[in-house]
C-alpha cells in the first residue's frame, strides 16, 4: 500500500471521529527544544508538572524505539458560552478556564486517538503505537508546530490559522514512515500584545515562559499562593486565558464542533459561597469529570477563599471565619485569614485576633498577624 494513500484514507477517517485538524512529522529529535528545556531548568522556570527527563521529552525513539513517524491531532473547543451567569455583590462566582470546559479533554482526546489506532491497525496490521495527551513525555506543542498544525505563538500556545489557539493537542508515535508536513510560518510578528497582557508578567520573552509565574500553573498549586499573586489570581479558579483572550488570531474564533466539549455555565462559572462547604465526595461528584479538578479540591477551594477576598465579599465573612478557625489544612486557614483582612470589617478583625492566640501553624499565625496589620494600616 502506497503511504501517500493511507495519509490521505488517514486525514479523512479523522474528520469522521472529531479531530479537527492533523499533521504528521518525523520521529527525529527535537534538537532546538532540547536546548531550550536545558534554559527553562537553569533558569527554574519550569512547573514541576512536567513528566520525563529532558532526553525523553526530546527524543521519541526513547518512547518507542521502533518509531519512524508521530501523528499530531488538534481538537477545537468553544471560546464563549451561551448565557454566561453573571456573579453580582452577595453572590460572586469564579471561573474555570477554558480547557477545563466540558468533559476532560484527556478522555474526550484519547478516545480520539484509539480509534485512529485502531483504524490504522486494521490498515497496517503490524503498526507499533503508542499514544499521548498532555501528560506523555512529548511536548504536544513541539510535535504539532513541526507537524504544521500551528505556529509556536509567543504565548507558547500552538495557534491554528482555522481555530486559533483554542485546539486540544494530542499525538500519536508510530513505527510507519508517514511524509512529513512542512512546518507553517510564525504568524507573531512584532506583536507583543500577550506579553504586554499577562497579569504576571509570565511570558519572560517571546516563546519563554516563567511558569513559576504563570497563573495558569499557580492556580493548580497546593500550598500557600506566594502573597504577589493573590490579588492578581482574581476570581480564577482553575487555568488562565488572558494570554489567549488578547490574541488577534482568537478575534472571532469560537468552535463549538463536539457536544461532550460544551460548558455547563452553572459548573464552569460556579457560585463562590457554596463551593467553601463541598465534602470531597460532593466536590468529585460535581466537578470531578473536568479537567480543573486534577489536583483535588484544596487548589479549588484555596482559590476560591482568595477570590472572596479579591472581591471583599462582605456576606462571606462568618462563613471564612468559621473555615479560618476549624479547618484542618493550614493553607486554607491561611488564606481564609488572608481574605478577612481584604474584607477588613470589625468583625473580621475581631475573629482574627481571636483566633491568632489559638492557632499552632507558624504559616497561619504569621498570615493571620500580616491580616491584622494589612486592617490597621488601612
Ligand atoms: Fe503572537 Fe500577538 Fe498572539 Fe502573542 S498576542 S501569541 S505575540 S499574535
């Protein structure tokens, strides 16, 4: 059978199964990439979250040493929902980024990426794959920029000319011998609006990015949120878009092509209040089949304690000081007593004094001393 023909049976099986858009590349090593991984380290501008050594994330032979070819898959997502709640004084809402809309995209993407094993096995019956979304050793981002799927953007993100950036990416080694696709041009320019825009000041250059900084990745940490980033987090409970959002190439870009990929408004723009009371149990139940919820409830529920300070939520008052004085995770009574004094009312203060002569936690007492002085000095 001729490659060019099974490329070609390939790219429109694909379209039938909900992949947007596919590039193939070879499987040799991402030399340049390579090289600025070894930059991120030095610098420590990576997030931790990364799997496999340098050497594994660069060289697919490493994964699968018989492969000869990765096929690089791009899902689009919607950009806007349909009747977006509005959070009003007394009732705020926080939100979850985009990628974390609809069904986790790790699923909605691997189940993608067996069928179009499958497909393939059934056309190449002694095909060696081996697959990855997001959480493989490949840079999915690496692999779709040199398959031409999209350009690097300075914001890091793949950009599509069809879907902007807003595309799940995911890829597939094999061990057949695919013609690669050209890589398409940069399409940045002089622009610099993201860099400009990023609330943190993240994006350290063009294509560099300090994830250490990253809201995206600091909204997804456990413990305290170093003190620069609280006001600036907002009301964002999961991931960032900012970068995103300003780009030109998303102006008017809003995919709405897969049911399972829709937002429910009412989950990805939830009520604050409620969400400080969730048991685990009731927190999986909701929340657990989307993307933001990877990392557990504590990231969630840290974030939404600091966007009831970010907003001075006065109705939330008994309920942060009821959480600052009988939670058992530290953080959360940290940050609880965080947000009282953003809140800053008599009350407040008083519950902070009271509660700083019971509390052990160094972290919490020193939180809770920098509240109360944060209300005198205002
Ligand atoms: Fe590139 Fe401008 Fe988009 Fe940033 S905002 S990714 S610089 S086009």
């Amino acid at each position: 059978m001729k490659i060019e023909e099974l490329q070609k049976d390939i790219q429109a099986y694909a379209k039938t199964i909900g992949i947007d858009k596919i590039g193939f590349t070879t499987a040799d090593i991402f030399t340049e990439m390579k090289e600025r991984l070894r930059r991120q380290q030095e610098l420590q501008y990576q997030s931790g979250f990364e799997k496999g050594s340098i050497e594994e994330r660069t060289e697919p032979q490493r994964l699968l040493p018989e492969s000869k070819s990765i096929i690089s898959i791009a899902v689009a997502y919607p950009s806007r929902m349909e009747k977006t709640p509005r959070g009003t004084k007394g009732d705020r809402r926080g939100i979850f980024a985009r990628a974390s809309w609809g069904i986790d995209y790790h699923v909605a993407l691997r189940e993608r990426l067996d069928k179009l094993g499958e497909y393939i096995k059934k056309r190449v019956p002694d095909a060696v794959i081996k697959s990855m979304v997001d959480t493989g050793e490949l840079s999915d981002r690496a692999v779709a920029e040199r398959a031409g799927v999209g350009f690097s953007g300075k914001n890091t993100s793949i950009i599509t000319k069809e879907y902007g950036s807003f595309v799940y990416l995911g890829e597939m080694l094999t061990n057949i011998p695919f013609i690669p696709d050209s890589p398409i041009e940069d399409g940045c320019g002089d622009c610099t609006i993201c860099l400009d825009a990023c609330p943190t000041g993240a994006i350290v250059q063009g294509g560099q990015l300090n994830a250490q900084r990253c809201i995206a990745f600091l909204t997804q940490t456990k413990d305290f949120l170093p003190e620069e980033f609280r006001t600036k987090i907002g009301n964002r409970l999961y991931g960032c878009d900012t970068c995103q959002q300003v780009c030109p190439w998303n102006r008017g870009k809003d995919s709405h092509f897969h049911k399972e990929l829709e937002p429910e408004p009412e989950l990805v723009k939830p009520r604050l209040k409620p969400m400080l009371h969730l048991s685990n149990r009731e927190f999986k139940e909701k929340f657990g089949h989307m993307s933001g919820s990877w990392r557990g409830k504590k990231p969630i529920q840290r974030n939404v304690i600091l966007a009831l300070g970010h907003y001075k939520e006065v109705t939330a008052v008994d309920d942060l000081i009821a959480i600052m004085k009988n939670d058992p995770r530290p953080v959360i009574r940290g940050s609880a007593a965080w947000s009282l004094g953003k809140i800053g009312t008599d009350v407040a203060r008083e519950a902070l004094s009271h509660a700083l002569e019971k509390e052990d936690d160094e972290q919490v007492q020193y939180e809770m001393e920098n509240a109360l002085f944060a209300m005198t000095a205002n």
